[in-house]
C-alpha cells in the first residue's frame, strides 16, 4: 500500500513567487493534515480536512496561505506570494475514520515538502 | 494552550550507551502522549504512545512512561545503535480540542550514535 506522498521533496523560490505543494493521502483516508516546522522549531499544526471540507483551519498563518482539496483526494497548499519566514518544512498526514475513537487513530506522514524562500 | 517542551538536542551517543530524551508537557485537557521520529529522508513515524496516566509505551526497545503529577513523557533506550539515528518528537493531543489530532509537537531532538 502506498504510503502519504508529497510533491515536491524540495523547492526553493524567491520570496514574492507562488508555490503550491501537492499531498496525496493514504488512499480511502478522509482526514488530511497540514503541519509546517519552521527554523527547525516545533512542528505546527495548519489545517484539517474531513473529506473535501475543512474541519478546522486554525493553524494557518496568514490570507496568504490557500489550502484545497477538491473530491477529497488529494490537497495543495499555495503560498503567494511567498515570504521569507514561510521557509520550512510542510508536511502532510493522513489517517482514517474507521480506525475508531479518537485514542486510537492512527496518523500516516509524508516526508514533507522542504521550502526555501530566497 | 497546549505545549510540549523537549530537551534540546544535538544529542551525540556511541553505540549502546544509554538514551534518555526528557519531554513535559502543559495540556488543560487529559492528552494522549505520543513519539514519533523521523529517520533521514522520511516522514514522521509514530515510535510509540500512551493514552491515560502510568501507561507506559514501548516499541523497538524504546519506552516512555506517561507521568501525570510530573508531566511528563521522557523516551528511554538502554542500548542505543547507529541505526537510531534520528530526529525524535515528542507530541500531544489534546482530547478536549475539536481535532482529534491537531497534535502540539516538540521542537525535536537529533540523535546521533556513533558506531
């Protein structure tokens, strides 16, 4: 089974350009996270999707942050324009509502996406 | 709100020293205390986790036991190997957050063991 791909690895842009990162979850998993880790601090929750709607997006910094996730596949996050602080690394999580109470999920991560804005 | 503070790293051991990674926690709620890590080029995994006060979690030889009147999640190996070298997490959810898991992470630590 494959695992919570990301797309790009890296990415390095100059701040003021767009980006848009890609995170196909765990085929059937209706929960889909967004986390960042910025200047190798803590790794930050930004949002949660049931599905395609977001059930909580209390983590995202700023209006210019865009997260998606059309019929409930796969999500892209765009950032624009970009900023010199949004350097980090994104990752994204997956997991599945059949796995029970809260207790017991069970969340699947990618190996994130490295941002670097120039 | 949540934290979670975890001791600084970088932590450097030579090949089956003992490993202790200290982690506290603030929660208003009753969390579930987790590990994970995250090997070179890979995402998070999850190492281990305890769900409810005195439960210890163990896997791959590695143990934390989750301590309410101390707050604390402190990870533990009694003989660590190069292929522990890691960057560790440790992570809670708070069951009282509408999330069922918006986890509040650590900082990290970076493990090295030198063979």
């Amino acid at each position: 089974e494959a695992g919570v791909t990301q797309f790009p690895s890296h990415s390095v842009i100059e701040k003021g350009q767009t980006v848009t990162l890609r995170c196909d979850p765990i085929s059937g998993h209706d929960n889909l996270y967004w986390y960042r880790r910025v200047m190798g601090k803590e790794i930050k929750f930004l949002l949660h999707f049931v599905k395609e709607s977001k059930q909580d997006e209390s983590g995202m910094p700023n209006n210019r942050f865009l997260a998606e996730r059309t019929g409930g596949t796969y999500s892209t996050l765009k950032v624009q324009p970009a900023e010199l602080e949004d350097s980090g690394v994104y990752f994204c999580a997956s997991s599945s509502f059949l796995q029970g109470a809260k207790g017991n999920e069970k969340l699947f991560f990618g190996s994130g996406t490295q941002l670097s804005v120039l | 709100g949540d934290s979670v503070t975890q001791m600084e790293g970088p932590v450097t051991l030579s090949e089956e020293a003992f490993l202790t990674i200290n982690c506290t926690y603030t929660a208003t709620g009753y969390p579930s205390l987790f590990w994970y890590v995250q090997y070179p080029g890979e995402g998070l995994q999850l190492l281990l986790k305890a769900t409810k006060a005195d439960d210890k979690g163990s896997n791959k030889g590695f143990e934390a036991t989750y301590r309410k009147e101390t707050t604390s999640f402190h990870l533990e190996k009694g003989s660590v190997q190069v292929s522990d070298s890691a960057v560790y997490f440790c992570a809670l959810s708070d069951q009282a957050s509408g999330s069922a898991r918006q986890l509040t992470f650590g900082s990290g630590t970076q493990l090295t063991v030198l063979p």
